[in-house]
C-alpha cells in the first residue's frame, strides 16, 4: 500500500469533496441550458445596427409618423392606442435612407404604470437587399431609456426569424419631435427561396 501514495491523497481529497458536492446537489438549478447541436444547412443569424425614428404624435407636429386612434378615460391613460409607421435607417439621421418601416400599435396596457405600452408591429424591409422581406416583433416600452423586444417570426428572407432587439433611446440625437432609438437586431431564420408566387 506504501506503494500507491497517491490514491490514498486522492481518497482523502474525495471525502472532503463530499460535503460541496452534497450541498451542490441541494442547490440544483432548476433550468438547463446547453448549446443546440443543429446541422442545419439553410438556417443563418442576422445581426442589423438600425435607428428607428419614432416622429411623436401631437397637433403640433407635422411629420408625425404615428397616430392617436383609441383615447381613453381611464386612469394612466390605460387603452390607449396608437398605430404607428415608424421608420429605420442605417444612422441617427432622420434624413438618411430608410431601410424599414415599423407598422403596427401600441396600447397604455399598464393600470398603475402611465408608461407600459404594448406595442406589436412588422418591420417592413424596403431597401434593394432585403426587399419585402418581415421581421414581426412585439414586446414592451416603458419609460426608461432602453428595453427589448422579441422577434417572434419573418417572412421572405427571414422566414422562421426568432431572436431579440435591444434598444436604447438616442438621446443625444433625439429631438422634441424626433425619438431615436438605437436598435440592436439579432435573429436566426432559415430563407425558404424555393417558392414564388
Ligand atoms: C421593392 O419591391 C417593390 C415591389 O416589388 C418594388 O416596386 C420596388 O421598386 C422595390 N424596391 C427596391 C429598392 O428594390
């Protein structure tokens, strides 16, 4: 047994081992997350820089490119909606070509919360790349100055899209009548191209 010094150590090692493991054991997470092995030969990840230009409603501002629909009398202004054709371009400027345009709504969906929207809308694609081409998005804007929202499906090219945007408010680049949002799109989607109607 002189002769094995080393699995002796190792024994020894175990058994003051034994308690971490134990306690590790009874502090199971309760969630797994392991990579997906995929082979997946049509399926790819898009990541997109955009700013979207949110031109605020209001009688005093002309180019608004978003309208009130729905008021409403309830506290925090709860149900209050508004369809919106926002648009995206590739730098803060409101000027510079616009690559999208986000069509949809936001709803006051918050009845202790005067700032929890709900908004839902398509991104529209509308430069020569990706043409016609959608991502659907829904998620929440609050108050602060950034946020997320769900890529929950596309079409055309980003057909199947699921994946997340990160959003930050531009503030130095917004205006009183310009809100700019910095947008962060990431998303995997498997193009279908074999279909044309
Ligand atoms: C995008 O597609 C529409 C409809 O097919 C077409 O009228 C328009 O010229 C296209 N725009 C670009 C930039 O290719």
């Amino acid at each position: 047994m002189a002769s094995h010094p080393r699995s002796s150590a190792f024994f020894i090692l175990q058994l003051s081992l034994l308690p971490t493991i134990l306690s590790l054991q009874a502090n199971a997470a309760y969630y797994d997350i392991s990579p997906v092995e995929c082979g997946c030969p049509d399926q790819y990840e898009v990541t997109m820089r955009l700013y979207l230009h949110q031109f605020v409603a209001g009688p005093n501002h002309p180019n608004r490119n978003e309208e009130f629909v729905i008021a409403s009398s309830y506290p925090n202004g709860f149900g209050t909606t508004l369809v919106n054709d926002w648009y995206l371009t590739t730098t803060p400027s409101p000027n510079g070509k616009v690559i999208a345009r986000a069509q949809g709504i936001h709803v006051q969906a918050g009845t202790t919360d005067a700032n929890s929207w709900y908004t839902s809308f398509n991104i529209v694609f509308q430069d020569d790349r990706f043409n016609g081409s959608t991502l659907q998005v829904m998620g929440i804007i609050l108050a602060q100055n950034f946020g997320e929202w769900s890529i929950m499906g596309g079409t055309g090219e980003f057909t199947m899209a699921h994946g997340n945007i990160k959003f930050r408010v531009d503030t130095r680049d917004s205006t009183s009548e310009d809100a700019i949002r910095e947008l962060e799109i990431r998303a995997v989607y498997t193009s279908i191209t074999q279909l044309a109607f």
